[in-house]
C-alpha cells in the first residue's frame, strides 16, 4: 500500500498464490473421483445459493447500534425468513434426490448422521473463534496505544502461532485422535482469549495471549474436524467437508 497509495492494489497479492496453487496441485496432487458420474444437482445448487445470498443480504442490512429496532426493517427480516424457506425447500428436495439414486450437494442421510450434526456445531463454533481476531487491531489500537496505521501489524503473533497450532493439530489427532485434539484446541483458546481482558496490560502480555490463542484455535484449522467429518461421512467425504466449510 505505501508502493501503490492506493488500498485496491492490496487484493494483488492473492495472484501469486492463486498461480502457485494452479502449477502446485497439477503437478503434486492425485486426482480421484467417483467411478461413475452422476447428473450434477443444478436445482439443489440453486436453492443453496439462494438460501444462503438471502440470509446473508437480511445480516448485512442489521444496524449493530439499533440491532433490535433493525429486526423489524423489511430488508432484514423478510430476506432471513425468504432464506429460511429456501433452506427447508432444499432439505426437502435433496430428500427426494437421494431417494432416487441421484447425487445431491447436500445429503440429507448425512444431516440425520448424528456424528456429523455435532461436528457440524463445532465447526460453527470454531468459525466464531476464527471471526473473534477481527476485533485485534481495535484492541492494540485503544487499549494499548498503536497508532490505527500499525494495529493491523499486530495480528502477526497470532497468524504465525495458528500455523504452528494447525501442525500441532495435525500430529496430535494422529496421535490422539481428533475428540481430544479438539477438546484441547477449546481449553487453550479460552485460557488464550481471557488473558486479554484478564491479564494484558503491556504489550509482551498481549504477544503471550496472541500466541496462546493463535496455537489453540489453530488446532482446529485443519486435521480433527475434516477428521470427524470424514468419519461420519464415509463415501460422502466431498459432500461432508463442502457442508463443513459452510457452516
């Protein structure tokens, strides 16, 4: 951004990634897939799609000084409630799929598979984990004094300790097995995160807390829930993780 004055050139940098990722996997990564295609569910990627661009547009128009005042604004309600029905009709035609055989993008024998719904909530909590960084650089910058330019600086320690964390995640549910890996990644974030209104008065206090937090919920980045939910899963497993990844 100092190069360019301009904050637009910032998305540049996931060019190089992007290509790295192209001559990577072509080069390294096995293909496999199914031994017989089936007819791809245009109908279930559609009310999918819809359900989901619904109820986000409702969330987007919600006034987080006037959150419940906005509820009742059409645009937010109406929209969410539009998503909701989409959802149900998809649950219901996905049914039906499957049923006939066919292929769906989301498989209702898998949202019945009681394994798979408890990792599906746990993954939702460990997005909650993920989405609670965003309030770091707001954190340096009012409670320790970083100028606004620099706070973003200050998400490094816990960026580079969610790597180490997903490695240790990795060989720990190997180890241990993915249950306790999680239960650990849980105990460790929280002991993480309540150093922050507990203890952190100075900055060396908030590069422990970052790295403590980082390390627990980079556990979760990778192995033990794609692990659940593989297990759950079985034949399923591209169905599983894309529905783990959404929610």
């Amino acid at each position: 951004l100092d190069w360019t004055g301009s904050w637009h050139w910032l998305f540049l940098i996931n060019l190089p990634i992007a290509v790295l990722l192209v001559v990577f996997g072509a080069y390294f990564i096995a293909e496999t897939k199914a031994p017989e295609a089936k007819r791809l569910d245009a109908a279930g990627i559609f009310l999918l799609s819809l359900s989901i661009l619904a109820v986000m547009y409702g969330m987007t128009n919600l006034d987080g000084a006037n959150l419940l005042h906005s509820l009742g604004n059409p645009e937010v309600y109406g929209c969410i409630i539009f998503g909701m029905l989409c959802f149900a009709a998809l649950i219901s035609y996905e049914k039906r799929v499957e049923m006939r055989g066919g292929d769906p993008i989301l498989a209702y024998s898998l949202l019945r598979n009681h394994m798979f719904q408890r990792t599906l909530i746990i993954g939702l909590l460990s997005g909650g984990l993920l989405a609670a960084v965003i309030f770091i650089p707001s954190y340096v910058e009012q409670y320790l004094g970083v100028p606004a330019a620099k706070a973003g600086y200050w998400m490094t320690p816990l960026a580079l300790a969610s790597g180490i964390g997903a490695w240790l995640g990795g060989a720990l549910t190997d180890k241990k097995g993915p249950v306790k890996t999680v239960i650990l990644s849980g105990i460790i974030s929280c002991a993480g995160f309540a150093l922050f209104p507990l203890w952190v008065t100075e900055k060396w206090e908030f590069m422990i807390a970052s790295v403590a937090a980082g390390i627990g919920f980079g556990f979760l980045l990778g192995a033990p829930l794609n692990v659940l939910v593989s297990e759950a899963a079985k034949t399923n497993k591209g169905t599983a993780l894309g529905t783990l990844s959404l929610v």
